[in-house]
C-alpha cells in the first residue's frame, strides 16, 4: 500500500526536519560534558572542543556531495535511514570514550557522516513532495486506451486517456496564480504546496528542532544527576544513549515514512554500482524518439557531482541559490558564534567584568554572567524573529509576482543584511542602555534574524522550485517510447524562443531516462543539487570562522560582521543580475509571440 503524502510530509517535516539540526545543537552543546566530567581533562576545553568542531565540518564538507550523490542511486530514504541510523550509533559511541584522541575525535567524525546525510536530506526530498500528485486511484490501475481515430485530425479530439492522466502540464496549470489558467483535476486530486511554501515549513521545523535541543535534550544531564546514586558522569553517559536512542527510533520513522516518494521508484541497492539493464525510449533534444534507447540508471558519479557543479555555473537561478545557501549557512555561524564573541570582549575590553574567554563558556558565566544573559538575549531576538516569519517569508517566495524575473523576498533579505551587519559591526556597545548602549540594538539583531532566515528559505525554495519546475516542462514518455500528446507543456510566450534555462539544463545533462521517464527533468539529479547546496553552505561556514576568527583577533572585533555584509551585497548583487538578464529575454521574445 501506497504511503499517502500526508504521511510522507509529515515524516519530512517532524523526523527529518526537526531532527536534522536538533542532535547537532545537543552534541555542540554538551560534548565540553563529555570532556571534562567523561574522560576527566580540566584544561585546554575550549581548544579540544573548537578542534572537533572544526574537524567536524571539514567532513561535511567532504561527506555532504558523497551523500547527495549517493541519495540519486540509492534514493533519499535510505540515506536518511542510514544517516539518522549513524547518529544514534555516534551518540552512544560518544560516551564510551576514554580519550581525547582518537577515540572521541574517531566518534564525532562518525557522527559528522550522519548528520551530513540528514542536512543534505532536508533539501533533497522538498522536490519531490512539491511536485507529487496524490491520486485516489492505484498506480498500478490500468488506464483506458484512447480511442483510436482515422481522421487525420484524430490529435485535436481528446482521448479518455488524456483526459483521466495527470500530466506535467496539468500540473502545472494547477500550480499557476492565474486564475485563467486553472483546470479542474479528476475526483481525489489533490496538488501539493510549491518549494517556496513548503520551503517556510521548513525553516520553522529546523528552528523548532534547535529549541527542542535547548529544552529537552540539553537538560537531561543536569535531571539525571538530580536521582538518587547517579553521578555526574553517569548523567551526560545516560542522557546520550536517550539522545542516541531517539536518533534511531527517527531512522526507523524516516523508514516507514518515506516509501514511495514520487521520483524514487527506480532507485535502490541494485543501483549503488553499475548500471540498470532495464532500456526504454525517451526522446533526444530535437523531439526525436528513433535511436535514443538509453539505460535509466544514468552517469557515473562524478559525472553527476561535475553536472550538478556545472548547472549551478551554466543556470542562473541554481546558482543563485547556492549563493544563497552559502550566505544562509555563514549567517547562522555569525550569528550563534561571533554575538556571543562580540558581546564577551566588549564587557572585557571595558572592564565590566574579568572573564578570559580562554576560560570557556562556564566560567564565563560565572565571573561575568551579565555578559552571557546580554548574549543570550540578542541571539534569542534573533532566532524568534527568524523562526516566526519562516513560514510568511516562504508563502511570500512562491509569488509569481514576488518571485519572477526578480526574486524580491532573497533580495530584500540580503539588503537588509548588508543594513543589519554594518549596523552591528559599528556599535560601540551591545547593550541596550548605559553610555553608549542602546535599545536599538534589538532592531539590529532582528534584522539579521530576518536576513538569515530569508536566505535559508529563499535559496532551498529556489533550489526546488528549478527541480519541479524543470520537470514540469518536459513531456511525458509512454511506455512504448512516444510522447503523450496532453503531457506536452503549454507553449510560452513565444513559441520560437524556448526556455534558456530549460535548454541549458537539458544540454548539459543531455537526454536520459529514470524517474519519471522525463527526459528534461532534474530529478534524477536532485540529490547532486543538494549535496552541492551543503557544500556551498559548509564552505561559507569554514570561511567565516577561520578568516572570521583571524580577523575578529588581529584587525576589528567588527570584521566577521562586515565579511557578512560583504556576503549578503554579493547576493544582492548577483540577484539583481540574474533578474534582468531574465527581463531582457523577456523583451527579446515578446516581438517574436
């Protein structure tokens, strides 16, 4: 039996989602724990735990394509299987070290290869809960044959078939804001949400999953100990292998979940090396279906890391989203990280309190806990801000209006960033009173909650909306190698000016079959996409916290705040670009129609 999609959205926003950047928060935030109470080391925390930390990322840096490409022959849902299944496995390997190194660097690289999975899983299912169609009737129901005609005329007489199949072009009528060009679909078809819109979902669960860290998971060690006989080590021990548990009771979730996603019919363990002997037809690039039997299990795997790299070069909108994950992901470090930093070394730097940042975060909050609370104030701002306009902002991205030629809600966020980074980075003081402080600088930080929470909607949005929309103009292949009439896509504006970007897409990845025999679509791909999203989101994290750092210590305590609004003016920059080179074909074409 057929998962309903219900079911498949709901396991991909409460397992997949809300679990994907919890279990990081609770290891980032307790492994000085481990260190100091486990294994017993008093000294140097700070510097054992920003070794793991880095070592970390440079792994997903690694580990985040493999799983991306991976996810195209294996599928999505065993990568998640397999990931969450790492994690839980890595948290209770966590609590039976005994040293530093290896065994405790040996389990948080074990546990960077499964948290690699899962993030790089949040942006590769969205395509294909987006551009599902969830029918009353089986798959496997035989459709009627079209009535066969022996006028010449025969294709502008509709068949019962044509009538009853859902095709991509119906689809995407279905998904139009224009009123004019909606079609009324069959009894118990139903559309789903567009990327943008699910996309503000998204970011609501990963927000609620770090809470969920703060405030569940992170004060297990400290009820633990309250019980009687349990000692501190016993307490972080006992609530990793809850934590670990809870990681694989969310693999078995995402097992029983996910099945049946649309676009994953085809892929499985059969596919991890080789090649698929099942052939059928598709048609080439100039509409031709003789001589273009291919096999459906595709290029190798370089070949679809180098083609997902390349589309991000070759398609605008592709690359402006792994821009935009770049500036998403360092706004998240910036914020978490260099705050907090920024607050500390001007309480100390004026003498309002004598903590050595050396010391680390619990002797900070001892000798300077004003300090800490101010920090946890202007963060907290921050991420509720971000955390309730998520869902508004991704409604606002699937505009038609709002999305096209400009992308208006990604530029706005990223002007506001370059306002709010700058603003930030010339306070002379972050409190909200005294001499130089002022309440202002909640609005401050609001702004780069707004900022960072626009960048991770709009860029995973538009990274899904150029999959779906990319297989919504391809027309159907049936299984006897011909194109389905119905399935064709509606003409555009001009029916001599094809889709640049459709055409870049498709001669780059030139012609091939798989899931859903479409032969233009991004599908078989999706997975790559996503892999080279995190990938671009890990190195903007690498970049900001070393060069950041750097910077931060020799030059300005401003300088990682400028490098953001550096980040976010390239953003703006390259949106603005890419919008009116997209108006301007737009004006070439509209003489021709």
């Amino acid at each position: 039996m057929r998962v309903p999609i219900s079911v498949q959205t709901a396991t991909y926003l409460v397992a997949v989602c809300l679990f994907s950047i919890s279990f990081l928060v609770f290891l980032n935030s307790s492994v000085s724990f481990v260190i100091t109470d486990l294994i017993g080391i008093k000294k140097g925390v700070g510097d054992l735990v920003g070794t793991l930390g880095f070592v970390d990322e440079l792994v997903a840096l690694v580990a985040c394509p493999f799983w991306g490409v991976l996810s195209d022959r294996v599928g999505v849902r065993t990568v998640c299987v397999v990931g969450y299944g790492i994690i839980g496995l890595a948290l209770l390997l966590f609590v039976q070290a005994k040293n530093v190194y290896p065994q405790l660097l040996l389990a948080r690289l074990f546990f960077s290869l499964g948290g690699a999975a899962a993030s790089t899983m949040v942006t590769a299912i969205l395509p294909s809960l987006t551009a599902k169609i969830a029918t009353a009737s089986s798959p496997e129901t035989p459709q009627l044959e079209p009535p066969q005609s022996t006028s010449s005329q025969h294709a502008n007489s509709p068949s019962v078939s044509s009538q009853l199949t859902v095709t991509p072009a119906r689809l995407a009528r279905t998904m139009s804001s224009d009123p004019a060009e909606d079609i009324d679909l069959p009894v118990g078809e139903t559309s789903s949400p567009s990327p943008p819109r699910l996309a503000g979902v998204v970011g609501l669960f990963t927000g609620l999953g770090a809470l969920l860290a703060l405030a569940v998971f992170l004060p297990l060690p400290a009820r633990f100990s309250q019980l009687k006989g349990v000692s501190t080590a016993q307490a972080v021990a006992d609530s990793y292998y809850v934590v670990g548990t809870i990681a694989l009771l969310v693999s078995a979730v995402c097992f029983l979940g996910l099945r049946h996603l649309d676009g994953e019919e085809e892929k499985g363990w059969r596919r991890l090396i080789g090649q698929s002997p099942t052939k059928h037809k598709a048609q080439d690039l100039n509409g031709s279906t003789e001589g273009s039997s291919i096999r459906r299990s595709g290029a190798s795997y370089t070949k679809m890391l180098r083609d997902a790299v390349l589309l991000g070069v070759k398609d605008k909108e592709i690359g402006l989203s792994y821009l935009g994950g770049f500036v998403a992901r360092a706004s998240s470090v910036g914020i978490s990280l260099f705050i907090p930093l920024f607050v500390n070394a001007y309480f100390i730097s004026s003498g309002l309190c004598d903590g050595d940042p050396a010391k680390g975060t619990a002797e900070m909050k001892r000798q300077c806990r004003r300090a800490y609370v101010l920090a946890a104030e202007l963060t907290g701002v921050s991420q509720l801000v971000a955390l309730l306009l998520a869902p508004l902002l991704g409604y606002l991205s699937s505009l038609p209006s709002l999305s096209k030629p400009f992308n208006v809600p990604l530029l706005t966020g990223a002007f506001i960033g370059v306002l709010g980074y700058i603003a930030f980075a010339m306070l002379e003081s972050p409190e909200a009173g005294g001499n130089h402080g002022s309440p202002a600088v909640f609005v401050i930080v609001a702004l780069l909650g707004i900022s960072q929470i626009t960048a991770i909607v709009g860029s995973l949005g538009l990274l899904g909306s150029c999959v779906v929309d990319n297989s919504l103009d391809a027309p159907t292949v049936r299984e006897d190698g011909q194109e389905d009439a119905a399935s064709r896509p509606r003409e555009r504006e001009s029916a001599h000016a094809p889709d640049v970007d459709s055409n870049e897409r498709s001669h780059l990845l030139g012609p091939r079959g798989g899931e859903g025999d479409r032969d233009s679509s991004l599908s078989h791909v999706k997975g790559s996409l996503a892999g080279v999203y995190s990938l671009s989101g890990g190195a903007g994290i690498l970049l900001l916290t070393k060069l950041g750092g750097y910077l931060f210590d020799s030059l300005s305590r401003g300088a990682p705040f400028y490098m953001l609004a550096l980040f976010n003016g390239v953003l703006l920059v390259a949106g603005i670009v890419a919008g009116g080179l997209e108006m301007m074909r737009h004006k070439r074409e509209r003489p021709m129609a």
